[in-house]
C-alpha cells in the first residue's frame, strides 16, 4: 500500500472540510508552506512531531491521517502524546520482545533503538508505521494518543 500517497489524500481532505490552505496549516503546525505543499504533493512524510500536531489540529487519528484505517474512530478523544522511548518500552513487554529481537526482525540499528528508548530522537512515520505493523497496534497507541 502506499501510505505516501494516502497521507496526502487525506491531508488534502482534512484541509478541505476546514476550508484551510497551506500557509494556514503551516502556522497551526509549526512549519512552513513550502513544506505542507510538499506533503500534499506527497514527496514525503512530515516528522513525527508534525504528525503529531496536525492528528491533533484536526483531531483526528494519526492511523486515520496516515491511511492506515479507514475510517475515524467514534470516540475522537486522543490523550496527549506520552515519552516514545516509555512507550515502545510497553510495545516490547507486551509482545514479549527484546532490544535485540527488534533491532534483528526490522533491521535497525542499537544506536537508532538505543536513542529511541533513551528519548534522544523519535522515530520517523515511516518507522512508527513498521512499529505499528511490527507490534500489531495502531500509531496512536505507540505514540500514547489511546490506551
């Protein structure tokens, strides 16, 4: 699937139904038109931390924002975003998974893991949408947004 090309749709979609365009989102996220009209292009995903406060202008989910479900879940109340490295801690107990076991399944390295459960970087979407798939939750959940 391409989840690139989803995104994009349905940031486009979102926008519309707020009648916003891209210099205004880009104010609402932190960012600039340059970048928001490249993700509408769908050249790339945001960061993680624009994820972030683009699930949360609209209030929507970031699996929905990213294509990943296809429909908005009922309840719309997303919890504010909790310490990444907390929560693939909780992603790694509950599956009964090690540091070791992911670095080796989804090919990434210790530094990168290491940094990750240290708080020192998050991860790409890209990366939070391999997790997800990986640990068979949806990216709120890794990103705390939902219980």
């Amino acid at each position: 699937m391409d989840y690139l090309k989803s995104f994009a749709e349905r940031l486009k979609e979102l926008m519309n139904e707020k009648n916003l365009n891209a210099p205004a989102l880009a104010k609402e996220i932190g960012t600039n038109r340059t970048t928001v009209s490249e993700l509408l292009r769908g050249n790339y995903f945001p960061s993680t931390e624009h994820l972030v406060a683009m699930a949360e202008y609209f209030n929507c989910s970031a699996d929905y924002l990213l294509g990943l479900v296809e429909f908005q879940p009922e309840n719309g109340k997303y919890l504010p975003v909790k310490p990444f490295g907390e929560r693939l801690q909780l992603c790694l107990r509950e599956a009964h998974k090690s540091e070791y076991r992911l670095q080796k399944d989804l090919n990434i390295s210790a530094s990168l893991t290491y940094n990750w459960l240290h708080g020192k970087t998050l991860p790409t979407v890209h990366s939070l949408i391999e997790l997800s798939k990986y640990f068979g939750v949806r990216v709120d959940f890794i990103l705390g947004r939902e219980n």
